[in-house]
C-alpha cells in the first residue's frame, strides 16, 4: 500500500534527515542496481512525478522542476546512479519503502546470522 503525501514541511524534514544514504547500496543484493545517488522531494501524483523525473534526468534543477505540483502533496524520492526515467529496472524507491526494505534486509541478517 502506498503511503500517505507529506506537506512540503514534512518532506523537506525527511530529506535532510535521510541524506546520509546517499553513497548507499541502492538494493544491497543487488549491485546492479548502483548506489542511492540522490534524494529529491517529488510530487506525489504520478503523472506530475513522472513529468518532475523527466525534467531532472534533463538537467533542470529539482525545486524548480518541483514548480509543476500545485497541490501540496509530496513524496520523497531516491534516485539510483543507473538512474534513466524510461527504465524500469532503475526506477527510484520511496524513501518510506526504501527504509522498510533495509530494516527487512537488517532483520534478515540477524536472524540468519542467531540461526547460524
């Protein structure tokens, strides 16, 4: 299930709380699929997020880019190095999602290695 927008408040607190995972594995067994490159507040309808990501894969500036949502809700986004916006295979994570993936790949990794 796909969570709830955030006000831009609350993704911009999200962002700057999470810029440590930049340099991070994007999917830890899958190599792949590069390293976090990038974390940008998106819109969270997702044709307008679909229209944001072209803009920024072509250079423009996210918060500018940013300029197309009008309807206060936001998500916030991570963004691979292998990056490209018509790949599926390299299409960015929710920051929420990619949390939730991490601490199952931790928990995993912690029971195995109890079990071992």
């Amino acid at each position: 299930m796909r969570a709830k927008p955030l006000s831009y408040k609350r993704a911009i607190e999200s962002l700057l709380k999470n810029q440590n995972l930049v340099g991070m594995s994007f999917e830890p067994d899958v190599p792949e699929r590069g390293k976090v490159a990038r974390i940008v507040i998106a819109p969270y309808n997702r044709i307008l997020q679909w229209q944001f990501l072209k803009e920024i894969h072509s250079g423009a500036d996210p918060d500018t880019a940013l300029s197309i949502c009008r309807d206060g809700k936001y998500e916030v986004l991570l963004l691979s190095t292998k990056y490209r916006p018509d790949d599926l295979a390299h299409r960015p994570k929710v920051l929420s999602q990619f949390l939730s993936e991490r601490q199952e790949w931790i928990d995993a990794g912690r029971s195995s290695s109890a079990t071992g």
